[in-house]
C-alpha cells in the first residue's frame, strides 16, 4: 500500500514538489485497523487530531493527547515533523479518558509530492465483515453493552430482538471506536 500510495502523491510531473510525511494510524488491540495519513511535517499534531477525529472517532467531544516515549505527553501545538522525524518514530494517541480508543502513530516515509492543504486519510483497512451472532448474515448493529470478540453483533433482523434492546444498538462501522460511546462513523 506504502507503494501505491507514494505514486498517487506524486500527482503529474509539472507540479511542485513538497516533502510529505506518511504516517500509520493503527489501532492498539486491533491491527486490522489502520489509516494512512499524508501531511506536511510542518503541520501541528492538531491537525492530525481532527483528522483521526473526523474518520475514526468522533462521538461527544472528549479531549485526547499524543504521548511519546521521551518526551511523554507531547503538546497538539508541536509540528508532526519534529515528534516523528524517523522513520522508527512512534506516537501513543488516546481519546476519550473513560472509554477510551488507544492507537499509535507511526512515522512511514517522507515523500516529494504534490503539496497539501492539510493532512489527509490517502488509504485505510477494508470495511470488517462481521457477521451476526444468531443467524450468521452480515451484521449491521452492534451492542454496546455485549461487545467483546464476536459477540455483540446483529443483522438487521435480530436486532430488534436483541435482549440488551435496541437503545443499546450502535451501527457497524470501518473504525476501531466501533460500539463504543456513541459513536456511529464518520463525521
């Protein structure tokens, strides 16, 4: 993907070219979920915040942090390039304190490309097939209060039986916050 990816950044050949920072989003306890995401290295942490925020987790505004090994919490005001300058970088990144969605952050390459206006999702996982627990057809819910392994899934039928009721019922979706909070895809 990192291949395919640095050929569609490279945009046509009269285009100035930029340094571009790839970086890997990847979810902690489930690496079947991850984000490629092209920024400038002179791009705030922020930046990369809202974006994770839009694609991936977004649900009631809880605050967030990116975490290094060195320097430990590391400010949303900090550029990209300067906390992941090697390739062997990694951020920590937490959000939502209580319920909370952890992944890492991992430098991939730095890239001439076309130049950018703010950090972009450029590829990710394939949407889960999941499948619901009763009958064994693709799910479209999952219970909040039920989730862990393959529990916890309905298809659109056993849903409305599920016994947690369906209050409890949150969509299926391609994102590591799936079934957690109110969170129900991307903003």
């Amino acid at each position: 993907m990192g291949a395919h990816v640095r050929k569609c950044l490279l945009g046509t050949s009269d285009v100035e070219r930029v340094k571009i920072l790839l970086l890997r989003a990847q979810a902690c306890d489930d690496p079947m979920m991850w984000l490629i995401i092209a920024a400038r290295p002179t791009a705030k942490l922020r930046t990369v915040d809202d974006l994770l925020r839009r694609v991936w987790l977004e649900c009631c505004g809880h605050p967030s942090e990116f975490t290094h090994k060195q320097i430990g919490v590391v400010g949303m005001r900090r550029s990209i390039g300067d906390v992941l300058s090697l390739p062997t970088s990694k951020l920590g990144y937490e959000y939502d304190f209580g319920s909370y969605t952890r992944l890492v952050v991992s430098h991939v390459s730095l890239v001439e490309a076309a130049p950018l206006k703010s950090a972009l999702a450029v590829a990710r996982n394939e949407a889960p097939v999941l499948f619901c627990e009763v009958c064994g057809q693709p799910a479209v819910s999952v219970c909040a209060a039920c989730l862990g392994g393959d529990e916890g899934f309905c298809c659109g039928v056993h849903a409305v039986d599920h016994p947690c009721g369906e209050d409890s019922l949150l969509p299926v979706v391609n994102s590591p916050r799936m079934g957690v909070c109110g969170y129900s895809g991307e903003v």
